[in-house]
C-alpha cells in the first residue's frame, strides 16, 4: 500500500489543493502516517489516529524522523473514541482519510465516517475524499467461484463444507481468472461523504449480454478526492488494490436479452448481495 504510487500520488495532489496553511487537519488512519505527514507538509496542524497499537507505535517513529513531531499529534486509538475539545482543540478544517478496502466499505469507513459526522466535524469541514463509486459487473467464472466455494474432489462430494465460505466479498485479481463478462460494467452504489451515511437496501434489474452462468460479481471502486482527482482499483490500474469478488452459492444461468436481479444491502460496516433471475 505505502508502495502505490498511484494512490500516493492522487493523496498528495488532493492534500496539497485542500489544506491552507495554519488548517486543523484530521488524518483518520494513520498507518505508517504518510497522509499525515502529506497534510503537515501542506502547512496544516495535523492531529492523527492509529487503531492498532503496534503501527501507532512505528508511525510515531515515522513522524519524528521525517522532523514533523511539532506539527502533527498521533492518538493511538479509533477515530471513533475521539472527543473535540479534549483530543482536538475544535472542528478540523479538514478530514483526510484513507480507510477503504478493495470494496470501499468493509474497513468500517462509514462507521468511521458516520461517528465523524455526529461528533467532530462541523458543516465547512473538507474531506478527502469527498466520496466514492462501487462498480460492477456480472461475469461467468468457475475459476473465481472455486475461490470460495467447493464441490465434487476425487470423487468426493465437499460441498458441506461450503456452510463456511465467506459470505461477504473478498480480494482477488479478477485478471488472473478465466472469466467471460455477462453484463456490462454498472453503478452499484454511490456514497457521498459530504452526508451522515446511512444502511441501504437498493433493488437493480441488469441487462444480460450474453448465455451463461452468473457465479460472481466482481466489483471496483472510485473515489473522488476533490478536484477531479480520483483513485480506483479498476483491474486496468497498477495499484496495491485488488477487486472485490462476490461469489453467489448457487450460480444463476442467464441468456442474452433477460435481466438478473441484485439486492445490494450495506449498514456501515459490511455489503452483502443477493442475485435471482428475471422471468423473461
Ligand atoms: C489503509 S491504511 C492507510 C494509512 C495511511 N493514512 C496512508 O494513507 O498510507 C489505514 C489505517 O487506518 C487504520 N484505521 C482504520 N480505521 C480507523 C479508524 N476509524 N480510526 C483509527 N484508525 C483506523 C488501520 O489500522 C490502518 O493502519
């Protein structure tokens, strides 16, 4: 992740365009405390949190040999257990946050985000990043299904063993699969950080392009760091990030010119998604 280039540099240009000099900047998740770091050198005072102890620890080392330990205050604790007027003289200025997963959501960032909302930031706080876009796409995949599911080996029956695969989506690089796509590529979800987030349920009817047999959902993000910057984990970019693949148990078989439904539901800290054919 520290390696990415691309995402390194869409950070450092959307903190360089947001932070004014003498801003109090928020930096949720500060990991080895780069955007941090980023935001300090941009001329904000910087406060940042680490949830996990042990890169709380690394990352204060970070901070000081980079010479910043004046400008920035790391809070080993989740941004969640902060309180404004203790551990922030008053709202930021800024929010800057780089917690997503290869699904945008599952690290908890609404959570985080949500908590934020009713508790420390006011309604002129600038965020990066200021939102964000699930992409999807249906695909015929046994290669990626048989990453979470599992049936006939050797002549033994294993699919009792699939009561645990995993439910939720999980990372794959969707180009080292054989897959054919069956739809084409649609707008799952958007999520604007601007808003308190709140759980949702949305109903999609998609259009099949293709015969063949749905087995996966294979999902990317955008998010929009302000300005016209954006950072993905489309397959086509070079980034750290992998997909997300949703695998459905039991496989739907579809036509070209029928529909498949997809239920998207999320609270703030988990997407779960459900797929049935359309009776033409
Ligand atoms: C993906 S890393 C990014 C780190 C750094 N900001 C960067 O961009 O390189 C996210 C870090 O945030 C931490 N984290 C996630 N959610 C958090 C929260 N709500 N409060 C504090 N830390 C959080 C994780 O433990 C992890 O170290």
């Amino acid at each position: 992740m520290m390696n990415d280039r691309e995402r390194n540099r869409a950070y450092r240009r959307a903190i360089e365009a947001t932070v004014r000099p003498g801003d109090l900047v928020l930096d949720i998740g500060t990991g080895a405390g780069v955007t941090a770091l980023m935001a300090a050198r941009a001329g904000g005072h910087v406060v940042t949190c680490e949830s996990n102890p042990h890169t709380a620890f690394l990352a204060d080392r970070v901070i000081r040999a980079n010479g910043y330990g004046g400008r920035i205050t790391l809070i080993p604790a989740s941004s969640t257990e902060l309180v404004v007027g203790r551990d922030l003289p008053g709202p930021p200025d800024v929010v800057t946050a780089e917690i997503f997963d290869c699904g945008l959501i599952g690290e908890s960032a609404l959570r985080a985000l949500d908590h934020a909302h009713r508790e420390l930031i006011s309604a002129t706080t600038r965020l990066v990043p200021r939102g964000g876009r699930l992409w999807a796409q249906l695909v015929e995949s046994e290669s990626l299904h048989g990453l979470n599911q599992v049936g006939e080996v050797e002549g033994f029956d294993l699919s009792p063993f699939n009561a645990a695969s995993t439910r939720g989506y999980f990372p794959g690089r969707v180009d080292r699969h054989p897959h054919t796509v069956l739809a084409p590529a649609f707008r799952l979800l958007d999520f604007d950080f601007g808003e308190p987030p709140a759980p949702r349920t949305r109903h999609l009817t998609v259009p099949v392009t293709a015969d063949g047999t749905a087995h996966a959902l294979v999902m990317w993000f955008e998010l929009d760091l302000g300005g016209g910057i954006r950072v993905s984990n489309h397959s086509a970019g070079s980034g750290h990030w992998e997909q997300a693949v949703q695998t459905f148990p039991a496989p739907v078989a579809v036509r070209a010119g029928t529909a498949v439904r997809l239920t998207a539901r999320h609270d703030l800290d988990a997407l779960s998604l459900g797929l049935e054919a359309v009776r033409p």
